[in-house]
C-alpha cells in the first residue's frame, strides 16, 4: 500500500509546488497552492511535536493469539534523530518553495 500511496503523495507535492512557482498559474490557484503549501507545513510541525511528545501511544492493536506458546516481539525503537532531520529537511524545502513563489510574485508585481 506504501508503495502507492509514497509516490502519489510526490507527484502530488510536485504539482503543487508547480502551480505555486509557475508563471501561468492564475493568482487564485498561485494563492491555494500557497495554502496548501502552508498547510502542508503546519502538519509537518505537528506531527513532530505529537511524536516528540509521545502522543500518538506506542501500543498497537494485536489480534490476541490464544495458542501462542510464547509472547509476542517488542515494538523496534524509533530513532528519531532520523525523524528529526527528515522533518527540518520538509520545513526547509517547503520554506525555500514559498520563499521563491513569493519573491517571484514581487518581481513579476512591478514590472
């Protein structure tokens, strides 16, 4: 299911990030594409913060096995130095996209 829901999300991200830097967007759709962007990167924030706080829980539903002579395995360890840069590295591309689409909405403005 990842595997189709991961580069779907991509190509999603990519469109957006299109529409927002793309000199033929109208400036409503420039405008929604930055809403989404900033939405995007409202939720990144969160779910940082709801990992980080333990939030979210570690348990996960198991189907009990009444026949199982010994108990289930422990959950991995998350790492979450990974988690961590992988969310700064989200936050600083959205940050860098809206960056670009707003300076380039400045230009465009007063020529």
């Amino acid at each position: 299911m990842l595997f189709v829901i991961i580069p779907l999300s991509i190509a999603l991200l990519g469109l957006i990030v299109y529409y927002a830097l793309s000199p033929r967007s109208s400036k409503t759709l420039r405008l929604s594409a930055f809403g989404a962007l900033v939405c995007i990167m409202l939720s990144v924030v969160i779910c940082t913060i709801i990992i980080f706080a333990n939030l979210g829980g570690n348990d996960e539903p198991v189907m009990p096995d009444f026949f199982a002579a010994e108990p289930p395995n422990a959950a991995p360890e998350n790492n979450f130095f990974i988690l961590v840069l992988f969310a700064v590295f989200l936050l600083i591309l959205l940050g860098i996209v809206i960056l670009l689409a707003v300076r380039e909405r400045r230009i465009r403005g007063k020529i």
